[in-house]
C-alpha cells in the first residue's frame, strides 16, 4: 500500500475512505429503489472488519490489504408496497456517511501534511 512513504494511519484512512465512498453509493442506490417493489435495502460492512483487525494491535500492511468493504441486505420490509428501504434511517445514513467522510479527508490530509514536514526536515 504505502511502501516507504506512508504509514498504517493512513493507510487505514485511504481504506475508509474507499469505504465511505462506497457506502455513499449504496445509501444513494437505496434512496433511488425507495418505489421500487420488492427492493431489499442494502449496506456496507466495514467497520466491524478493520475493529477485529485492530483489535490484537498487531495489524500490517498485508492484512489491512484484506480488509475490504463489503455490501448486505437488510432482513425485513418496511414500506407499504413491501419494499425494504426506510428512507428517513437513510437520509440520516447518508448525512453520516458524509459528515464521516468529510472527517477522514481531513484527517489524512493533516497525516499526509506531517509527513511531507518530516520529509522536508520541519520546514
């Protein structure tokens, strides 16, 4: 992934990013089948993925490679015309997902920062 250069930070945040992206997507495709009969809403599971990694401290490069977000569907209906997509839990998802996202660009923005003011001896 980052080689030389970079660091596990980001890394993990080049990989969340990736997945907000994707979850951005989803939560829209979820938005747009809301009149669609039959549609099961879907999301995207990564979290849970880089928590179990991260939990044993011991996380490297080539697992994080591993780590990658996956999209399920949700059980269940909830519209009248038995679709599955809750459109006030996603409309809220998707001000989430972009609030986080927004967060993470930050955050590898600042990473990526120190690390060129390392590279260049602080100036």
């Amino acid at each position: 992934m980052s080689g030389i250069i970079g660091n596990i930070v980001t890394d993990i945040g080049g990989k969340s990013l990736d997945a907000l992206w994707k979850r951005a997507s989803v939560i829209s495709n979820n938005i747009a089948n809301n009149d669609t009969p039959g549609y099961k809403q879907k999301y995207v599971d990564f979290e849970s993925q880089l928590s179990n990694a991260l939990s044993n401290n011991t996380l490297s490069e080539s697992q994080l490679d591993e780590i990658k977000p996956v999209i399920k569907e949700y059980d269940g209906t909830y519209g009248a015309n038995m679709n599955g997509v809750d459109m006030e839990t996603q409309l809220i998802e998707l001000t989430r997902n972009q609030l986080q996202y927004s967060y993470m660009e930050r955050s590898v923005h600042e990473s990526l920062s120190m690390l060129l003011s390392a590279a260049r001896g602080g100036k």
